[in-house]
C-alpha cells in the first residue's frame, strides 16, 4: 500500500472506467480468500476431518494379533458390524426414550415460557420490565454443570428448602431424584438455563415489528391479549422457528446435567443418555469404533430433524401464502 | 385540576387489566432468581447448618467456607478460575477475530466457492458437540497436542455462529459505497477492513465475543474430554470432579456449594454490564442486509 501512491484526484475522475477498475478486480479476487482463510483452515481441520474420521473408526474394529504380551492392536474395517452391535444394545434403546422424555418436557416450555414472557415485555402498561427481563436472563451466565449442581442441592432431600418445607408439613420429601421425578428435574434446569436466551431472541424480534400494525388492530377494537395472538405470535414465527431448531439441537445432546447429577441418585445410569453411552463406550470400556458409530448416527439424526422441522415449516409458509 | 384527575383514573383503569401480566412476569423473575439466592445463603451456612436448618435463612460460615474453598486441593481453586478466564478470555478474542473476517470476506466480495464455504461453515451448527470431541481429541492426542492448553482453545475458536452473525452484521453495518470510496483512494483490502470494516462492526463484534466467551466458559465436555491434569481443569470440570468425590464426603459439599457460588458472580456483574451492547436482535435476522 505504502509502496503505490494513490492517483492524484484527476486521473482517477479521467480513467475511472478502464485502467483502475482491471487492477482493483485482480486485487478483489484473492483479498476475499486471505479473509475466510482463517475459518476455512479451522473448519476443515477441527470440524471437517474430525467428522470424516469418526465416520471411518466407525466403520473399523480392533483386532489383536498375536498373542500374549507381544500382539499388537490394530484397526481393521469392520463393515456395518458398529452399527448393528450399537442398535441393538438394550442401553441405547432406553437412552433415546430418556431424552424423548426429557425433550417432551424442556422443548416446549422453554419456547413456551420464552414466548410468554417476550410477549408481556412487549405489553404496554406492564410494569418493572427491565427488572424482569435481566433476572429472567440471568440464568444464561450460569454453566450448565453449575445450574445442575445449584438445582441437585436444591432438589437433595436433605438440602432442599421445599423437601424442608413439605417434611415440616409431615408429607415427606419431594422425590425430584427419583424414578417418578427425574425427567421434571432435569427438565427443570434446561428450561430455567434456557428461557431467558430464547426470551430475548423473539423479543427482540417482537420489537422490530412496526407499531403501526399494533396501531391499526388497537382501533379496529382489538384488546392487548387478541394482539398477542392474532398478530404478534404470527410475526415472531421465524424467531420462534430459529429458537426451536436450537432446543431440539440442545435437546439432543443432552449430557452435563445427568453427569452432574448422577452422584447425587442412583437413578441415572452411565448410559442414560446416548451421549453419557458415547462417553463411556471411547473412555470407560475402550470402544472408540463403537463411539464413532453412534456418534456419526447422533448426528445423521440431528441433522435428519433439524431437516424435517425446516422442510415442514417451509411448506407451512408456502401453504399460508397461496 | 379534575381534568387531569380524570385522565389519571382512566388510566389506571386501563393499567388495571396489566395486574396480572406484571405477577406473571414476576412470578418468572422469581422463579429466574430462586436458585442463585439459595447458594449464597447456603454459602453462609457452616456444613452442620447445611443439613439443619431452613434454606433462605443466612448461616454463620460464609468465611469458613471461603477460606476452605481457596485452601482446597492447595489453593486448587484458584487455578480453575484463572484457566477459565484464560480460555474463555483468550478463546473468546480469537474466535471473535477469527469470525469477523470470514463475516466480512462473505458478505463484502463476490467470489468462487463463497456459498459452499458459507453453507459448509453454517452446517456445523448441526454435528454435535461429542460427534466432534472424541475424533478432535484422538487427532490431537496423535499431535501431542491432548491435554495442554492449545487442545481446549483451538477447538473452540471456529465458530458458525459467530462467522453467521458477522456475516449478518457485515452487510447492514458496513455499507459497499464506502468500501468503494476508499478503494479509489488506494486504500489496500486489509487496510480498508482494519479502519473502516472493523470499527463498523464493533458493536456485532461485543455480541460474537460475549456468545463466545460464555459458550467457552460454560464449556464442560470439552475440557473434561480433553484434560487429564487436575491443574488446567477449568471451573466447571473443578466443580464436577469436587462434587463427585463430595458424594461420599457431605462436608465437601459446602465447598462445592460456595465454589458454584463465588464462580457465577463474575459472569453475572459482566453480563449486566455489558448488557446494554448486545446485538442480540441479530439472532432473530431483525437486521436486514
């Protein structure tokens, strides 16, 4: 830059068409690449080889050959011998139903309460909104291990303020980390992590919408509950539909709060979710093919869903169009 | 006099109707702050109040427990701490830096390949986060790289979000015909993008390195996968491993209780400082290029 003087004013304003236009383009053409590199570089090292080379280990196994002291580990290809042994492990089928359960419980009522509490931000005449809208998002600083460690005391019979407060009561203490009450639990610190992230994402959507529209139903009569849901709801779907995809995603790998958990119940196995399986099967027992199976079928599956849940609400939006 | 009068009973005749929305509101603010008041009090209470006595009343330990949290494992503590500010801190520039040029190079330039890198980049979103743990530590175990520093940071710093909500940013912030105006006046592409892009996008840059450095400092598979050394843990993987030997040691507990404690109060005061600079409408695509 230094080295090439810029033109003087004139020359420019007489060539502006030709000689300066042809140089500008061959230096357009590699500036692009010298800014993406960086992220293309990374990609391909941490997320593009790695992918490839799970779904290689998945399609291996071990073999020892040899015998006593001296056989030597090797990988041998495997064919779809991974996969079958992961399907049809007991331990996966009951890990899948696991996080149905939980998902069944955290997706909807994050999106749901996000929603409700967007929409009363966005309500005139409510009041301390700042206040509720920071302690609603405070959670968000909070890690997932830690939120699951505040909430395991919190649901631990004998730390727990409302096991304290029934036990007083003489009705025993709230079983959260039992069979019957641990999907709520769980679910619990998923939906008190995620509420306020998704809150401000669809609020923030809510205050883009022009005034105007809410101006315009407010005179044809319509009170602030009916603008809610005839007109807002229906303006947000996008935000709703971004942060619904990321729940379902989140949903899935589900992983910090059970592992969090687990030394405080007898409940929660070392396979009770697919991710807890993965973990066990590289470090615990030592089998990274059988890992990479099930972690290259984690991810077909999610990429399959987050597939499905657009393709569905693109055809939902063309419907509503024509 | 009465006019007014009028006017104000009106109006706290159409608030009237807002009651309940407000007790909603407030009933999640709770609900949102429930947990984060119970661990301070329980840091305050000595491990036998702990067991004993009701929840939300303050106990007679809070300097105990402090001192014992810093004295655990020969000030282990403090290590945690440090490394997670280290990762996320440092994570947190890098990947931020790392985004913003990809954000800027699509959404500034037409070129060959740019919606395959772009769409390849934004995939990533979908492989989960274990799907790539277990192939990056293998990978890097073999480049000797496992266990160190490098092996919790480098993965962290490719970002498809952040490199989407540059991109985003990018194209509304930064407008093509001062790109082109300094052109003609010679300037070089990086020196275009260091003084003009750059400071054009700063406010998008806050909110990418704030997702940044609460995703890293949230971070537990990553660094628990990847670390063996008790030393580089980070708080979160700290916590844990404290809190699983506390299963069979309850006094343990109180130190787990005020480490949970004493680790969200740095989160918590940046995030409400820095609240005020999140873009956040960009996630839901309110700006548009």
């Amino acid at each position: 830059m230094t080295l090439t003087p810029a033109p003087p004013a004139a020359v420019v304003a007489q060539t502006r068409t030709a000689p300066p236009r042809k140089r500008q383009r061959s230096r357009t053409r590699f500036a692009p690449y010298l800014f993406v590199g960086p992220a293309v570089v990374l990609f391909v090292l941490f997320m593009l080889v790695p992918i490839i080379y799970a779904a290689y280990l998945s399609f291996t196994a071990y073999k020892i050959q040899g015998g006593g002291i001296l056989g030597t580990k090797t990988l041998v290809f495997a064919g779809f011998d991974n996969y079958v042994s992961v399907l049809t492990d007991p331990a996966l089928g009951s890990g899948f139903w696991h996080l149905a359960l939980y998902s069944a419980i955290a997706v909807p009522l994050t999106l749901g309460l996000a929603l409700l509490f967007a929409l009363l931000l966005d309500t005139p005449g409510v009041r301390a909104t700042r206040f509720g809208q920071t302690a609603i998002f405070i959670p968000y600083a909070v890690p997932g291990v830690i939120a699951a460690l505040l909430w395991g005391f919190m649901y631990l019979p004998s730390t727990s303020p409302f096991s304290y407060i029934t036990k007083a009561l003489g009705w025993g203490p709230i079983p959260f980390l039992e069979s019957s009450g641990i999907f709520g639990s769980i679910g619990n610190i998923a939906v008190w992590g995620g509420v306020g992230f998704n809150m401000i994402i669809i609020y923030t959507s809510l205050r883009s919408i022009p005034a105007e529209i809410y101006e315009a139903a407010r005179i044809d009569g319509a009170n602030e509950r009916q603008i809610a849901l005839r007109v807002k709801i229906p303006l947000v779907v996008p935000a709703l539909l971004l942060t619904g995809i990321f729940s379902v995603i989140g949903a899935l790998q589900l992983y910090s709060e059970p592992t969090t958990l687990k030394p405080m119940t007898d409940i929660i196995s070392q396979t009770w979710v697919p991710l807890m399986t993965i973990y066990r099967n590289a470090f615990l027992t030592d089998d990274l093919p059988g890992a990479a199976a099930l972690s290259v079928l984690l991810a077909v599956g999610t990429v399959a869903l987050s597939g499905l849940v657009l393709w569905i609400s693109n055809r939902r939006a063309k419907g509503a169009q024509s | 006099m009465t006019a007014i009068a009028t006017r104000e009973t009106a109006r706290l005749a159409s608030n009237r109707g807002k009651v309940w929305p407000t007790v909603i509101l407030m009933i999640g603010a709770i609900y949102c702050l429930i947990p984060v008041l119970w661990v301070f009090t329980a840091t305050s209470k000595s491990p036998s109040e702990l067991f004993t006595t009701f929840s939300f009343l303050p106990g007679s330990g809070l300097l105990d427990n402090l001192s014992d949290l810093f004295a655990y494992g020969g000030g282990q503590y403090g290590l945690w701490a440090a490394n997670s500010i280290l990762y996320a801190g440092v994570g947190g520039v890098l990947s931020t830096f790392v985004s913003t040029m990809a954000g800027y190079g699509l959404a500034k330039y037409e070129f060959k390949g740019r919606n395959l890198i772009f769409y390849s980049i934004l995939g990533g979103v979908l492989i989960p986060g274990i799907t790539l743990a277990i192939p990056q530590y293998l990978l890097l175990s073999q480049a000797g790289l496992a266990g160190g520093v490098m092996s919790v940071l480098l993965p962290l710093i490719i970002s498809p979000f952040g490199i989407y909500l540059s991109r985003v940013y990018a194209s509304a912030a930064v407008p093509q015909d001062t790109i082109e105006a300094a052109r003609l006046d010679g300037a070089s592409e990086w020196r275009i993008f260091l003084r003009i892009g750059l400071p054009m996008m700063l406010p998008g840059m806050v909110t990418v390195f704030m997702l940044q450095f609460v995703g890293i400092w949230n971070n537990f598979l990553l660094p628990f996968i990847m670390l063996s050394d008790q030393n580089s843990y980070p708080l979160t993987v700290g916590l844990y491993t404290l809190l699983s030997k506390g299963s069979g040691t309850p006094a343990l507990y109180s130190v787990a209780i005020t480490g949970a404690a004493v680790s969200i109060i740095p989160l918590i005061a940046l995030m409400l400082f820095l609240q005020r600079f999140w873009r956040l409408d960009l996630l839901s695509g309110a700006v548009k290029g």
